[in-house]
C-alpha cells in the first residue's frame, strides 16, 4: 500500500534520463528506418514516438499505403522500389499481410524496430522542450509520456527530427520555411501562385464494409448535411472503399501545425457528411447493408515545416535528375502539389507532373545548416516547396531516413558531426556501406576494397542464354501500343523473331527505340523501324533492324496499335525482362503522354507501363544470336538491380540444382556473407489497402545454401522471401572458397542472383 499525506507545495513528475548515441524524434516510416539502420551498425538509440504505434501516416491509424518512385507503377521509372531497410518492411508485409491490413502492418513495424537490442522505443512520448549547450549544438531533447506520467530528459551528441512537424528543430532554433518560394527564388516556373495556394492540407479516411443487413445511420450533430459546398464529391467511386479518397483533405490556408485539431474536426464534418447523403438521400440503395466501419481519428499530414540545410532541393533537380557527388537516396513519385482549398474547392484534387526517369536527393540536404548535430528526415528535409511534392511521399522519407541513419553511425564511429560527413571522401564511405545494405542510389557503384567477393575468381554452375522465349503464353491485343525491353549487349542488333496473328491482312510498324538518357526507360528515339504486313491468319515473323549498339543499356521492340492483331506471349518470366505498354494509370496521370503546359518547366512524354501479375507476360520471340546480360560478371559489378543492365547472373533451366563458387588464391577471413535476391523492385508493394495476388515474388530464392571450400553447410535456407541474405558467423571463418547452391524459384522462372559480398567484418 502507498500512502502519501497532502501537500501544500506542487508535485513534480517521475523523471529518467536516458544517454544514447544518438536520439531520433518520430516513429513514422523514415524515424523507423533510421532507426533500424543505426543500430545495426552498433549505435545506442532512442526512437521517440508521440503515437502508440509506429508508422506515421502508414499505421492502423491513418492507413496511407507507402509509396515512392514506383508511384504505383503509372511512371516509367522501372524496377524503382526502394531499396534497404523499407523494402525489407514492404517484402515482409507482403509475405505476412498481401491483403494489406494495416493492423498487421503496425505489428510488423513494432516487431522490426524491438528485435534491435540497440533500440530502446518510447511510445505515446512527446518531445516539448530542447535544451542546448550552445547556440548550435543540442544537448538533450524533454519528452513526456501520457500513459505512464514519465518525463524523460534524453541526452546524446546526435539528434535526428523524423517527426513530421519538426519539433525538434523548431524548439531548437533550426532555420525552416512554411509556404510556397516564387518562381524567381529558385527559378521553378510549377511554383504555385497565391490563388492556388502555398501548403498541402491534411487527409482524414474511412472504411465501410457490408454487413448483410440493413443498417441505419443517424448523423451526428456536426455532420455537414448538405453537401454542395463538396464539389468533388460527384467523382466519389461507390465501387471503391474510403481510404481512396484521398482528396477528402482541408487545411491548406490553415496553420497546419497550430490548426491540426480544427483541421481535424472540419474534415470529420465531412466524411460524416458524405456518408449521410450515401445512407440517407435514397441515391445509393445499394448501399443499404453498409456501415462504417472505421473513421480516422488524427488526419494524415502532408506539409507544414520544412528545413534548411546546406542544400536545397529544387524542381531542376527532379526534373532534370540532375548528378550530386553526395548522393545518399533517390526519389521518383511526381511533383504533386494540392490546391490549398482541397474538398472546398472547383480545383482537381492534385497536379501531377513526372519526370522521365529517378532523381538523385544529395545528403546535404539531410541535416540542419545551423544546428551543428541534428540531422534531418522524412518530409521536413532541405527542398523548395516544389521539390517537397516529390521527396514527401513516405518510402523515398524512409529511403532518406536510412541514408541518415548510416551517417549518423559513421558519425559516431569517427567522432564527427553531420556537416563533416559532407567531405567527398566521406562520402564515398557512406554510400558503399548503404549499397552494401541494399540502398539504391542512382549512379553508384559499389567499389568497396574490403570487399572480398569481387576479388575472387568466380565460377558458375551455368548462364542462361537469352536466345529465346517460348511461344507457350497467351495472345495479346495490340490495343496498345506494346513494347518488349531487351537489355542488349554492344554490338549489331540481333534478328528478332515473333509470332503474330491477325483477323484480316493489315500492317504493324515494329520500331527499335531507346530512351535519350542512359538509364531512364522512356522510349522516345527511334533507332529503326519496319513495316511487318501481315496475312489473316498465325504467322512468324523475322524482324531485322539496321542497328548497331554502342554501350549496354535497354532497348524497346515496339509495336503500334492495331486491334486487328495480337501478338504471342510466354510463360517464362525472367529476371529484369518486362514488356510495357504506352497507356496511363489514373491514379497518377490523366493521360498516357504527358502534357504540360507551356512554361512550368516540366517535360512532355509518353507513359509505357507494365501491367501487374498475374497479367504482364513477356513477348515470346527468339533471337539469330544470343544477348550475353545473365553472365558471372555481374554477380560482382556492384549493382544489385536492374538499371542500363540486368545486372544478374541467371542460371540455365538445363539444371534444376545451380551453384556459384569464389575461390582465392589465399585463404580469406570471412565473417559476414550477403546475397542479394531479385524481389521484383518494380513492384511497388502498397502496404495497405490494395491487396495483391502474391505473397511471395515469383523471381526470388527460397531453397539455397552456403558452403565453405572444404564442403561444410554453414547455413541451409528453405523459405527465403526476403531481398538480402545476410550470414553471419559467430566466429571469422578461414577458407579459400564459398560455395552458394540455389533452386530454380518456379518451372518457368529460373534462379537469379544480383550479387554476393563477403566481409571479414560482421558489421
């Protein structure tokens, strides 16, 4: 029993001090993986969290699917999921949770981040007060934890603001903007003008669901009853459920900080409202058995601070993907800005604009100019507000979230602060050990000297030779315009044989084209062309172009529009082999070619996208000579996608058991081995919501093992789904040789790996 006698005097609350190496304020996608990357590379954090879940925007609470360069797959950024950390979260949900429940999302975020015995996880914890040792420097963050009455006092030489608002950079006196810069500041002409407005305005969802009943429903008191002040309600789709509705959002001629609560309320005014008028107008008797099933309770955020840092993103960075020595991230969803007045408004609910290919986000842009230890992540980074509309969205938050999460153990590791990072030769340090970790950054190559696997001789059990491809699939309509990549090799083209069938004599064009830029994948230069005409009727066809490639990159056979024609399809999926098609997702564009107006700085083109398995079948055909892209050597290139190559070793379907094997000359020390495994990067894997048909991608490894040079199983995998591999052994082991034996993932996709590094090092 505790018994304590009145007081005259005041109370003062139970207090901890917790010391850390570093302290990372927000638990949202970007707050989660910094924090994961951090501490695996040893670093003691604290992850501070306001909410009782993790994932911002992402959690059970707000229910926003993440998303990044894949922009649903409506761009022509290919194989663009983002890499590390978040794509090990995206792959796990997807094995766990491919109907995208954001429930079981939440527990895989929570499990993520307490495996990590470097993590201590303050939920339901607010940072309300900076303490500083000096006009620059941070020496401790107050936070306060409703549930357990405690106030923390949390000390460390870094800090990391992931929180969405900023907090921490705001209380400690970081340099921001809120608001829309002018044209001439940066010289962006997609800078929006005052009528359009200057700040993105919150979100608030809701699901319904079918009861098999009738349901009544009586609307609350604030329910807005009428709803002709909600000129984009007459687009709502009945067919789809609330969390589409995205553009159900307010605020932006708001204080989208000090307004949120009122935001808030205004926006429940209005999903109570829209669904009145569904139950209760008579215009929707479908709609009988239906109830709500759930209402947000906190709006999904989009802009309010943003900081700055010794460099600014800016719309010429996107768009014209411009080359930074201190790339640490890349991004690729538009430049999506929203009108301020959101529901209220006669404006579409956002404008879109895409670039033709990825964009590389410099690490300077990741930490504040004034305040010598915070780093900066997620939303609130170093961009103009037009840049923002593409760097906000939570997987390319998330992807930055790691680059400074690695910087931040470097840091540690060499007793600097986050500006001395930007040394171009620690740099290069930052970007090998985030490619290491499976970040993508654009451009980079891992070129690492205490990588041992690219010193080795490899061997492989056998190639794959890109001869052929059955004609064993389905007929496909050329409604659209149809285009098969190829990664071809330097050298003359090859004869391309197809198989076409039409309903009555016609002609298609055939064209060879590649993008202007190495390494987008926009087909806009025609190489060659040909006239195929066609009898009604099934026939093959030899197709020979005049062309001779200069370096390896993708080509596109393209094949025009006819619906009198279908061409052959196969069955065999291969790894960084798609065929696209020149139309539009209407999630993200209005129109297969994009076209802005004149004067707003961005690039007209055309969309070619892929289509989602279980559809998007390759084109069947077969080659005069083969294309030399599955070959040993790209197991050590130091990329670990597809990007102007495959970037793959592929073994030959001849064999149901495949092997890799690195020999030395002399006898290593190994104490950390990584394979890197093809999880389809082109699948944007929206975490909730949107289901998807797999659990598993069909081009991974699931059955492999690890061998030292004397024949002994270090490890034996039988379930793999996840991108990379890591083993590490208790103990460095001495051998001359690793041995890697892996199965062929399905009958019609055979085994592929992008890459093996071996270290001494297990970290």
């Amino acid at each position: 029993m505790i018994r304590e006698e009145s007081s005259s005097g005041v109370r003062k609350l139970k207090t901890d001090e917790i010391f850390s190496d570093l302290v990372v304020v927000g638990g949202g996608m970007a707050g989660v993986c910094c924090a994961i990357t951090a501490a695996r590379q040893g670093v003691k954090v604290t992850l501070v969290q306001d909410r009782p879940v993790l994932g911002g925007n992402a959690s059970s609470e707000i229910r926003l699917w993440i998303l990044g360069a894949t922009s649903h797959m409506g761009n022509n950024n290919r194989w663009a999921r983002e890499g590390g950390v978040i794509d090990e979260i995206l792959v796990e949900n997807m094995y766990r949770n491919p109907e995208g429940n954001p429930l079981i999302l939440d527990t895989v975020l929570i499990e993520k981040v307490t495996d990590e015995p470097n993590i201590r996880l303050l939920l339901n914890t607010a940072v309300y007060e900076a303490e500083k040792s000096d006009d620059g420097t941070i020496r401790a963050a107050e936070a306060f934890c409703s549930q357990n009455s405690t106030r923390y006092r949390l000390l460390a030489p870094l800090f990391v603001d992931a929180s969405g608002d900023g907090i921490l950079g705001f209380l400690s006196g970081a340099a921001f903007r809120i608001g829309a810069e002018g044209k001439e500041e940066f010289d962006e002409q997609f800078a929006p003008d005052t009528q359009y407005g200057e700040l993105l305005g919150h979100s608030l969802y809701f699901y319904s669901k079918d009861t098999g009943k009738p349901v009544r429903f009586v609307a609350p008191s604030y329910t807005l009853k009428t709803l002709d002040q909600l000129p984009r309600f007459k687009s709502f789709n009945l067919k789809q459920h609330g969390c589409w509705l995205w553009w159900v959002e307010y605020g932006g001629r708001l204080d989208t900080i000090h307004e949120s609560e009122r935001i808030k309320w205004e926006l429940w005014k209005v999903i109570y409202g829209i669904w009145h008028h569904i139950k209760n107008s008579g215009e929707y008797p479908e709609k009988e058995n239906h109830t709500l099933e759930w209402v947000g309770t906190i709006p999904g955020k989009r802009e309010s601070r943003r900081f700055e840092g010794d460099f600014m993103l800016t719309q010429k960075d996107v768009v014209e993907q411009r080359h930074h020595y201190d790339a640490v991230s890349f991004g690729g969803w538009a430049l999506d800005l929203h009108p301020a007045d959101g529901v209220y408004g006669e404006k579409p609910g956002c404008t879109q604009w895409h670039s033709k290919g990825v964009y590389q986000i410099p690490y300077r842009t990741m930490y504040s100019r004034n305040i010598q230890n915070l780093f900066l992540s997620g939303r609130i980074i170093s961009a103009s507000h037009v840049a923002f509309g593409s760097s906000r969205v939570m997987a390319t938050c998330a992807h930055n979230g790691q680059a400074v999460g690695m910087a931040a153990a470097i840091c540690k590791e060499h007793g600097l602060l986050p500006k001395d990072l930007a040394s171009p030769e620690l740099i290069r340090e930052l970007q090998r050990k985030l490619v290491t970790e499976g970040q993508y950054i654009p451009g980079f190559r891992l070129s690492d000297s205490d990588e041992l696997a690219h010193q080795a001789d490899v061997q492989v059990s056998s190639t794959y030779q890109l001869v052929d491809l059955p004609f064993d699939g389905p007929w496909r309509k050329l409604d659209f315009a149809m285009a098969q990549m190829l990664p071809v090799c330097k050298g003359p083209m090859p004869k391309i044989t197809v198989q076409l069938q039409a309903d009555t004599s016609t002609q298609v064009t055939v064209r060879l084209m590649a993008a202007a830029k190495r390494g987008n994948f926009t087909p806009e230069v025609v190489l060659s062309e040909t006239v195929l005409s066609l009898e009604e009727g099934v026939q093959q066809r030899e197709i020979a172009f005049d062309y001779t490639q200069e370096e390896e990159s993708y080509l596109f056979l393209a094949f025009s529009p006819n619906s009198e024609v279908a061409v052959r399809q196969s069955l065999t999926r291969l790894t960084g082999l798609i065929a696209v098609y020149q139309r539009f997702n209407k999630e993200v564009a209005t129109s297969s070619l994009q076209s802005p107006p004149d004067g707003i700085g961005i690039e007209s083109f055309e969309f070619w996208l892929p289509e989602r398995r279980p559809n998007g079948h390759n084109l069947a055909f077969s080659l005069s000579e083969p294309l030399l892209v599955y070959e040993k050597d790209q197991l050590t290139n130091g990329v670990f996608r597809p990007t102007t190559a495959v970037n793959a070793w592929v073994a030959s379907t001849d064999q149901p058991q495949n092997w890799v094997e690195l020999t030395w000359k002399e006898p290593q020390q190994i104490g950390k081995i990584k394979l890197y495994f093809d999880t389809d990067f082109d699948h944007p894997m929206e975490s909730t919501l949107l289901g998807h048909p797999e659990s598993e991608m069909p081009f991974c490894i699931q059955r492999f093992q690890i061998m030292d040079g004397s024949g002994r199983v270090l490890t034996a995998v039988e379930d793999n789904h996840q991108t990379i591999y890591t083993l590490l052994l208790a103990e460095p082991l001495e051998t001359d040789a690793i041995r890697v034996e892996v199965t062929h993932p399905h009958p019609n996709i055979p085994a592929a790996l992008f890459g093996i590094t071996c270290f001494a090092s297990k970290i």
